[in-house]
C-alpha cells in the first residue's frame, strides 16, 4: 500500500518505519528538511519537502492510499504563549493543510491524538465514549480531532476510513518521557510526582507499532482509539516498578508546589489522573505484547543493556 507519513523521524515514526517496510508498504515521508531527513531516513522511503504548520503540500498525491499523520511539537517543557502556539499549529493546521493537500480524501486516515483529550479526571474510568475535559490539551486534542474528521467531507466514490489514535505515555528508551526519567532512577533519585495517587496510562513503543498497523489493516476500525494498555497505575506504583526493575531504592518525592514552580501550566503532564482503557482495542480482539509495567521496563531495559 502505498502511505504517507509525518513526523517520520521522531519517536513513534522512527520505530514504525521499519515496521512498515517490512510488510512490504511503500512510504512517502513529509519533512521540513529533506536533506537531513534523508540520512536519517531508510532509503527506500521517498521524501517530500513541506512545512505543513503553515501550507498545504504541492506534491501530486493522488496515489497514495493510506495517511498515518505523526506530526506534533513537543508537549515537554514550560508552556509560554509561543511554546502554546507551536503545540497548536503544529497539530490543527498541519492537519488542516495534510487534508487540503489531497484533492480527494485516501482510503485511511490515521491521525495521532493523546489521552490529554480527556483532562485530569481522578478516578474516573475513561473510554472512547467518555466525554474530552477542558485544560488547554484538552482543547487542543478536541480540535485535532475535530480537525482530522474534516477528511470525511473530502471522500468521494468510498468513504475514507478515519482513525484517531489517542496515546498515552509512551515506553521506550530510545526516547520520550522514559528517557528523560532514567538519570534520576539509575541514581536512586526517582520518586513519586505530587501524592503518587495519579493514574498513568502506557504503552509500550513496541506495542504501538503493532497497534498502528493493526488499525491500518482492521476495516472494522474508526474513529477514536485508546491507544493505551488495559493496566493503568498509578504514578507510586509506577515509580516503584521503575526503581525495582533497576535495582534501586525509591528516590524523594517531588511535591506538586515545586512541580507547579518549575513547569508552570505545563505540571499538568505529570499531575494529571487519567484511567483510560483501549475499550475499542479489547473487543476487537487486539493483544499486547507488553501489557504490565513490569514486564515492558525489563524488555526495555533488557534492550539497553544488551
């Protein structure tokens, strides 16, 4: 099948190429940089230049049949209004340009989104179903996915089939959160964020990959996925699974004042409690590989060491 892809190079990108080839797809990689994105790309992936946060793309792309939208500024890091307005074009006007760029929609259509959608909801058990919350990535994830929905309008003869794949904190230690965390762990430093009462929903990069794949060759697969394991836990817990699978001791807590001091707006990543569960995953009999923490910090770590 032929597929474009954004947000080729970064951590789920990365990991999801090679994936892709290897069933024999061919690729299509939107980049800013195509000189640079083509060393860091397999070669068998053609490039095209585009800056998609500000323009539509002015490549022919009528042959491709497939769409697996990647692309997103970080969310890490204190929010200032310019880093808030990067968060946001990079997601509705990328998507909103993607789209301008077919002149009819492609058979699928797969965008990324995030469990931020639904906000900081305690203990609330949240599915596909449950209702989107109201801090700014609230926000900002309705209206990606708002965004990405607009593809309907543009199908003709078959109605493309849409797909927004809401993630969780991703595992892996080639980067992302887990990355920036195991310093502190490997030092005994880690410790519980806030009361460590939060629940944290996770998945394995590994498991992601399958996942994206999986949605791209399930008919029966649309609209909002949970793309998080059935096991959520909470930051405490998640903290001493961490520590353990290192062999170190539970470093001191940090407070959620001195969360707030440093980070600003942005300590909602890690104060917020989300409980969500792949409902959609579960009835259409997906299985992850990894589906405790325990089991995908010692694949990861396991990785590492070799």
């Amino acid at each position: 099948m032929e597929i474009l892809i954004t947000g080729a190079t970064g951590l789920v990108g990365s990991h999801l190429i090679p994936e892709l080839l290897k069933k024999g797809h061919s690729l299509t990689a939107v980049t800013r940089d195509r000189s640079t994105a083509s060393q860091i790309l397999p070669k068998e992936v053609n490039v095209v230049e585009g800056n998609l946060s500000s323009a539509p793309l002015k490549e022919n792309l009528q042959h491709i049949k497939a769409v697996i939208h990647l692309m997103g500024e970080s969310v890490a890091g204190r929010w200032s209004s310019k880093k808030k307005e990067k968060i946001y074009n990079s997601r509705i006007n990328s998507t909103k340009h993607l789209i301008q760029s077919f002149s009819k929609a492609p058979e699928i259509f797969i965008s990324s989104s995030a469990i931020g959608i639904y906000g900081d909801r305690g203990e609330e058990l949240l599915t596909e179903q449950s209702q989107s919350g109201n801090d700014f990535l609230a926000q900002v994830c309705r209206q990606w996915e708002s965004e990405a929905l607009n593809v309907l309008s543009r199908s003709q003869e078959k109605q493309c089939r849409a797909l927004q794949l809401r993630t969780g904190l991703v595992l892996s230690a080639r980067g992302g959160a887990l990355k920036k965390m195991l310093p502190a762990f490997k030092l005994g430093l880690g410790g519980k964020l806030g009361n460590g009462q939060q629940w944290m929903s996770w998945i394995h990069i590994q498991d992601l990959v399958r996942l994206f794949c999986f949605a791209l060759e399930t008919s029966s697969l649309s609209g909002p996925i949970n793309a998080t394991t059935e096991n959520p836990i909470r930051n405490v817990e998640f903290t001493k699974t961490l520590a353990d699978a290192l062999g170190r001791s539970v470093g001191p807590s940090v407070p959620a004042l001195v969360l707030k001091a440093t980070f600003g707006e942005a300590a909602t990543l890690f104060l917020s409690s989300q409980k969500v569960v792949p409902e959609k995953l579960h009835h259409s009999g997906f299985q992850f590989e990894y589906p405790t923490l325990k089991k995908a910090v010692e694949n990861i770590f396991q990785v590492t060491s070799n």
